[in-house]
C-alpha cells in the first residue's frame, strides 16, 4: 500500500524524454514506483489527469533565506513547483553575526517579517534555528561575503 498515489499524470522526468500518461506511488518522502499502477491502495490518491507531474525544480538564485523566519511555508515558491533554493546569494546571508553586524542583520530580518533579534552568532547557530522550525522547501546556503566582512567588523 502506498502514502500517495498521483494517477494519470503526464509524467515529465527531466531526462529530455517526452512526457508519458504514468501514476506515481509515494511511501514515506520517496517515489517508490512510477507507471501503470492499476487499482494500487494508497491512504490518499490525487487525480493528475489533464496536469503534468514533474520533479521539483531548483531556483539557484534565491533570496527566500531573507524571509525564511517570517513565511516558512514558502506558499509562493512552492507552488510553482520549486522544491530547492539556492539561497546566499549576492554576498548577503544571516549568519554570522557579530556584536559589530548584529544591527544591520536585525534590520534586514525586520524589513522581511522578523520582530525578533537574531538568536545565533555562527552560521551552524543559524542552521540549527532554520531546521529547528522547518521549512516547505530544501535550502542550500551560501555564507555572503559581505555578511563574512560585516561580522568581522571590516565590512
């Protein structure tokens, strides 16, 4: 029995193939089986006819880290289909902070939702309190360089 079954998509892997009519089967967070998946069991089952099933796409220029303490749903991303950010980008991330950066990291994160000060100094800090809360979407960080200089008091 399977978690999820999307039946009758217009499966597009990503390997270039056209898209072919398939069912998906989901147990637990993974795709286990994917074509005609007959009268299979599944505790929910989505009709996909008409749509097209994809995997999540990757936004490698984002900078949803700016929000993520304010919109951890990420409604807006994730509902065109993006299941991964890239996220530090243009030397500017929210770790680590310093007593010399703490302000401007605290104003950046107010400007975007967060009424509160930043609980972390190192950038492991920053990673625990992001998963500690979890997020709709994967994220892949960049530490910015000029967050780096900033925390080092020479930015």
């Amino acid at each position: 029995m399977f978690d999820i079954v999307i039946r009758d998509g217009l499966v597009v892997d990503g390997t270039g193939a056209p898209g072919q009519r398939r069912d998906v089967g989901i147990l637990g967070e993974r795709v286990s089986a994917i074509g005609d998946l007959g009268d299979a069991e599944a505790a929910r089952v989505i009709d996909a006819s008409g749509k097209v099933v994809t995997p999540g796409f990757i936004d490698p220029h984002s900078h949803s880290d700016w929000t993520i303490h304010s919109n951890r749903d990420a409604d807006s991303t994730i509902r065109q289909g993006v299941t991964t950010e890239i996220v530090g980008n243009c030397g500017i991330s929210n770790a680590p902070v310093s007593e010399a950066s703490l302000a401007t990291v605290a104003s950046r994160l107010h400007a975007y939702g967060y009424d509160r000060p930043p609980t972390w100094s190192s950038f492991e800090e920053y990673l625990t309190d992001v998963s500690g809360e979890g997020t709709s979407q994967n994220l892949v960080f960049f530490v910015g360089h000029s967050t780096v200089r900033a925390a080092a008091g020479v930015g």
